[in-house]
C-alpha cells in the first residue's frame, strides 16, 4: 500500500459494530493485508474513566464527558492511529469523533463546536461505515448479551443519537442496514473496502 488507510465504524450501541469490525479484521488478515484494529474509548487512563463513569450515570456532566472523551482520543491519534498510519497500515477503529458528535450533541451541546475541536487533532479517516439500527432493538440486543451500561442505554437518547448519525453525508459515509442478516451485512462491507484499498504488498 502507497499510505495507510483508516476504516471507521460507528452507530449506536447495539447496531454490531465490533461484531462487524473484528470481523473485517479476520477477513482482510486472511487476504494478506496489514491490519491493526483499536478501539474507543480506548484502554488508556482516560478511556478506563470513561467506562467507569459509564456506569454511574449522574455522577459527570455531559461537558466533562466531552472533555474526557476528547482526552482519550488524543492519546488515541498520537499513540495508535498516527502511528500505525505512517507505517502504512490498514487500521480498523472501533468508534471515532462520530460518537462524540452524536452522543454528546444528542445531550445538547453544541454539534459543529464538537466537530471542530475535534478537527484540531484527528486524522480523517478514509472510510466510515455507519450501522443503523432502531434504538429498541438496539437495547436489546444489548440486554441480551448482559451488558447495563446505564449512561449510553436509554431509548429515548438513542432516537436523538440514531437521527445524528444519520445526518452525516459525504463520499467517506456508508450508512447500513443491520437488520439484514449478518454475513451479508460483512459481505457488503468487505467488498466496499477491497474496491477502495490497494492490494497488500
């Protein structure tokens, strides 16, 4: 590959995005490509912070969580992403500034200073595949696996969080289905990014 190239997915929680990321990981390792694959929050100090305030709702301020969130990604960019990147890796993220915009705007800040205080520090990524789900099923599926993250499982948050990420457009977005099944969803996906990557050196 001439540079690296920077897979994102996003959606909102239980829409598969780690089912389909790892997934894409699997196949494309299979291929022969060199691929890395990370995580937000991430499992960093400050990513460890967020997930332990997760539970516990009330005890942070959506502007604290904003700023946290934004710590962790820092570390994130500089430490992994950046990195990985120069080396000329295919790197699979799993949640990007995306979240950000979506979950903290759906809490009322305001979206375009999210996205620009962002833009000070990421690397854009090349592609984003965004998986849409309807927020019931989403908690769900979520119940089901015995997950109860309080802070991120409300219905009626995640209608407002759902109607952000369908708002993002642009060339880099591909916005999915999830109710298909799920081996033509990985299918979908892997052909998108073998028409968009080089072949592995």
């Amino acid at each position: 590959m001439e540079k690296g190239f920077l897979i994102v997915f996003e959606g909102i929680d239980g829409a598969g995005k780690s089912t389909q990321a790892e997934t894409l990981l699997k196949r494309l390792q299979g291929r022969g490509f060199d691929v890395l694959y990370y995580r937000e929050p991430s499992m960093g100090r400050w990513g460890r912070e967020i997930k332990e305030k997760a539970l516990h709702p009330d005890s942070i301020t959506p502007e604290e969580e904003l700023n946290l969130f934004l710590r962790d990604r820092k570390e994130n960019v500089e430490k992994n992403l950046k990195p990985a990147l120069k080396r000329k890796k295919i790197v699979i993220l799993d949640r990007y500034y995306y979240s950000t915009i979506a979950y903290q705007g759906a809490k009322g800040i305001n979206k375009e200073r999210i996205k620009r205080m962002n833009e000070e520090f990421v690397v854009e990524p090349d592609l984003v595949f965004i998986l849409d789900i309807n927020p019931k099923k989403g908690i769900e599926r979520i119940k089901n696996r015995g997950k109860r993250d309080k802070l991120f499982e409300r219905e009626e948050y995640l209608v407002k969080v759902r109607n952000i990420f369908r708002s993002f457009k642009g060339r880099k977005f591909i916005h999915i289905n999830t109710s298909k099944p799920e081996e033509e969803i990985s299918n979908k996906i892997e052909e998108i990014v073998l028409s968009t990557v080089s072949d592995p050196v």
